[in-house]
C-alpha cells in the first residue's frame, strides 16, 4: 500500500557514507524533517556542494562511530527518531537496527534489502507542481519502479497540466457549496477542458 507521510517537524536518522544518503536525507529534509546524518565521510560541504538551496535544509551530521558505540542503538536515543534510512547496505548495522527498529515501532528503510526493511521507499516523480507519480514494486526491482516512474512522466504533457488546475478549481467550489465532489462528472470535464485546449492551439 502507498502512502503519503507528512514529515514536517519529524526527527529521521539516515546512516550512510555515500550519494543516496544524501539525497534521501536532503528530501526529507526539503518536506520539513529535522534529519540527521551519521556518517564519517558526508559534511556539510558535501551537502551544500550538492545543492545550492541545501543552506535552508536542517540536516545535522553525527559520527558513525556513535553507531558502533551503540549510542544510536539505546532505546532512548531511537525514540527520538520517527524513521531511520539505512543506505549502505551494511549487513551487520541493519540487522541491529531491524530489530531494534521493530522492537520500538520505528520505521526502517534499508535500500532495496526487504529482509530488514519495514517499509519500501517508492519512485516518485513530480511532472505537475503538485502532483506526484508513486509506483512501488514492493521492493522487488526499485529500478524499475524508477523506469516506468520516467516513463509515466515523458508522457504527461500541458493539456494535462490544464486538467489538473480546472479540476482544482472546481473541487474547491464544490466543497465550498457543501456538496460532494462524487457528484461531479470528472471524465466529463476532463473532456471539455482537452478540448478547449486543443482548439485554442490549432489557432
């Protein structure tokens, strides 16, 4: 099942030396959580270099040693975290936080490793400000969850763009006058709005 999680104000552990996990740190950082980063290698020179708007993000980094001490594995220290983001896929550090993680109800994600994850990232992709494109394989292939991701999107264009606003519009009209939305003929709008736009393009 895909899900949409609002992250503002969430505490997230992301572990990991490379690229992904600095990427997943600076998402989940740009949709409001406080991330920390426990590596050795990752700085914020690394972070800023990879992101001219990284300076508003907050992400923190923490040695990884404070793994390997066990000071991220306390119970205290893991409550502080809503998820953990596991990217280097060392067996021995999540095979720790898998059963710490479902110890204490957190949320794991470790890569594309579904023995000791709880959870499954899915590829998401944004073709409309305001519209995401999630296609989960539950773990199976993320690359080609990532693919069809691409593909779905070469395939979105500006009448869909057009689409959207007016169905936007007149959802909240809709809901203003307390009536519901399943009363409207989607399909049906959907149509006269293709097309006025087409029409407006052929003159």
């Amino acid at each position: 099942m895909i899900i949409n999680l609002d992250l503002r104000g969430k505490k997230i552990a992301v572990v990991g030396d490379g690229s992904d996990a600095i990427y997943r740190a600076k998402k989940m950082a740009s949709e409001g959580a406080e991330v920390t980063i426990f590596s050795d290698v990752v700085d914020q020179t690394l972070i800023r270099a990879s992101n001219d708007e990284a300076n508003k993000f907050n992400i923190t980094i923490e040695p990884a040693n404070a793994i390997f001490a066990r000071d991220l594995l306390r119970r205290e220290r893991l409550s502080n975290f809503a998820m953990i983001v596991a990217t280097d896929r060392n067996v021995e550090i999540n095979t720790k936080l898998e059963r710490r993680s479902r110890r204490y109800n957190i949320l794991l994600n470790t890569l594309d490793e579904p023995a000791t994850c709880n959870f499954s990232h899915v590829a998401v992709k944004e073709p409309i400000q305001g519209v995401e494109i999630a296609i989960s394989t539950g773990g199976q292939s993320p690359a080609f969850a990532s693919h069809l991701a691409r593909k779905i999107e070469a395939n979105i264009g500006e009448v869909d763009k057009e689409v959207f606003k007016a169905f936007v519009t007149i959802r909240q009209e809709v809901k203003r006058q307390g009536r519901s939305t399943f009363e409207v003929n989607w399909k049906e709008i959907a149509s006269e709005v293709e097309a006025r736009y087409h029409h407006q393009i052929a003159l």
